[in-house]
C-alpha cells in the first residue's frame, strides 16, 4: 500500500523529497528526517514542493510517536497547501491529527446579504435622467482586490519562512536556539493566517463594491 503513496513525488524536482518518502515507506522514518531537511533547504522548491516536504515530516514523526513534531509539521503542510491529501494507507490516528490540523485553519470569510421584510415601494412615476457613470464603486472595489491580492502574496512569503524557520529549528542541535527559531515559525504561521483572512474579506468586499456599480 505504501508505494502506492510516491505517485505524490510526480511533479516535483527535488531529489531528496522521493529518498525521504521512501525511507517513510521503508519504515525509516529517522533517516527520512534528515533528508528532508536536506529537500528543504535546496533551491528552486516550488510552494507545492515545500508542502509535501512538511506533510511527509508529519508522517516520519507520526512513525517516531512524536504527535506534537507531527501535528506541527500538518499544520504548517496545510499552511501552504489547504487543498493538500494524506495517502490513502495512513492510518486512522494520523489521519485525525491532520483532520485536526485541517480544522485549526482559519474558515474563508462569506459575506451573506441580510433578508429584509420592508415592504415594496409604491408605484412611482419614472423621471428619466441622464446615465451617469458607474466609476466610483469599480474603483475602490479594484482597489480594495489589489490590496487582497497584496495580502495572500505576502502571506505566501510568510508562509515560506515559516516553513524555513520550522526547518532550521528542526536541524538546530543547540535547544535554546531551536526554540528561539521554532518561535519564530509559530509567530509567522499566525502572521501567515492573519493576512489570509484578511485578504479573503478584502476581495469579498471588492467584488460587493464592484457589484452594485453594475446595479
């Protein structure tokens, strides 16, 4: 069944990322570690990359019984990738550490419009008058996109660091200077969701803006 789970490597560039899933398969989850920090730190990781590196450190500290490495290592894997699956052969006391890593995800922001109970207006003679132009609603709506868009990207970058901090703290021999780094990552994981939400509500209000322009 395990092999079944390195159809995940398909796509990415990195070398190490395949070793590590492997030694996971092979049971050697201890060796599996130290390649990965190895795939974290090469360049040219794509974001996808950088999500599997995290997901399968889950796995490895899940294999070791180390549920709070693990747990930490989901939660910066969905961090990067909400859309992100687990192989179909783990098991069912890893899978509901990711469902819980699923679940401390911040939930998208839906703006629903209010239901009103006023009345309809009465009949009223119609004056026609000249169109105006539906400028000043489309404006700030693009605007307040731009800032939406803004925000996700930085929260990608954030993200990214995050993941690099995690990393190091992971590699650091020194506990002081691990936890120093691994606190680090905690504060740019909460920046990371921060600027999500944000951006989320920012272009869900852009798009209401620039609706009742066409109105």
């Amino acid at each position: 069944m395990w092999a079944l789970t390195l159809i995940a490597a398909l796509g990415t560039a990195n070398p190490q990322l395949t070793q590590a899933m492997q030694k996971v398969a092979a049971l050697d989850e201890a060796a599996a570690l130290g390649l990965l920090d190895q795939a974290q730190l090469r360049s040219g990781n794509t974001v996808h990359d950088l999500a599997l590196i995290e997901l399968w450190r889950g796995l490895a500290h899940a294999g070791l019984s180390h549920t709070e490495a693990a747990q930490r290592a989901f939660d910066a894997a969905l961090q990067l990738e909400p859309a992100l699956t687990l192989p179909d052969s783990t098991s069912p006391l890893v899978r509901s550490w990711w469902e819980a890593a699923q679940r401390r995800r911040p939930a998208p922001i839906v703006l629903v419009p209010a239901e009103t109970s006023t009345p309809p207006p009465a009949p009223v003679a119609v004056v026609s008058e000249p169109a105006r132009p539906k400028l000043r609603g489309r404006l700030t709506g693009a605007a307040l996109w731009v800032s939406a868009a803004a925000c996700l990207g930085l929260s990608v970058w954030l993200g990214l660091s995050a993941v690099q901090h995690h990393g190091l703290a992971v590699a650091e021999p020194s506990v002081g200077k691990a936890l120093a780094l691994q606190k680090t990552a905690e504060t740019e994981a909460i920046g990371t969701s921060a600027l999500i939400a944000g951006g989320v509500a920012l272009g869900a209000l852009g798009g209401v803006l620039w609706g009742f322009d066409l109105l």
